[in-house]
C-alpha cells in the first residue's frame, strides 16, 4: 500500500463492527465510504483513525453520513484515536464529541 493510498479494513467485536480508516479520507476516496461504515441494527460502529493520515470535508461528510443512519438504525457510530491533525479538523467543525476512548474489546478483532 502506498502511504497515501486509502483503505478500510473492518472486523466484528461482540455487539458492533470496527473500522480501521487508513491513508488519506478526501474526495478522491470517501465515495461509497458511508454506504461501508455499516453494521447490524442496534449495534456499535467504532471508525478507529489511528492510521488515517489525511480528513477533509468530504471524508467527514461519508463519516457523518454513517454515523446518521447508524443512529437512524437504533445504533451509534463513534471514531477513536485520531492522530493529532485528524484531531484538530475534528475540533475545528465540532465533531470532536464524537471521539470515544479505546475499549480493548475492540482489539480482538483486529
């Protein structure tokens, strides 16, 4: 893979799904990003951003979009451990709120 070369590798934990988001997030890539972030109704979508290097607008639209109809379908969706410039477009449009700490029932998975 190259660095920049987008990936989304997923696994099921008990009661949801992880997401794994490598490479940049951007217009080039998100398309049909939303439509993947998907899981069970009722269950926990984690977006863990420990190796996205990149996140634009567009990349958090497909994440937003994800998280509204993981909602809609009586579930959640959360991102997790965002490197420090991930963080920051986080903070600077708000959805910071939606960073949760890392649960390691999550790692099973992976």
């Amino acid at each position: 893979m190259k660095v920049d070369e987008f990936e989304v590798i997923s696994s099921e934990f008990d009661g949801g799904r992880i997401f794994a988001l490598r490479g940049e997030l951007d217009i080039a890539s998100c398309g049909e990003l939303a439509e993947r972030l998907t899981g069970a109704p009722g269950s926990l979508l984690v977006v863990d951003l420990c190796e996205l290097t990149f996140l634009d607008s567009s990349g958090l639209g497909a994440i937003h979009a994800a998280r509204r109809a993981a909602i809609e379908n009586g579930g959640n969706l959360v991102v997790c451990r965002p490197t420090p410039m991930v963080h920051r477009v986080l903070e600077i449009t708000g959805f910071d709120i939606w960073v949760t700490d890392w649960d390691a029932r999550w790692s099973q998975g992976t």
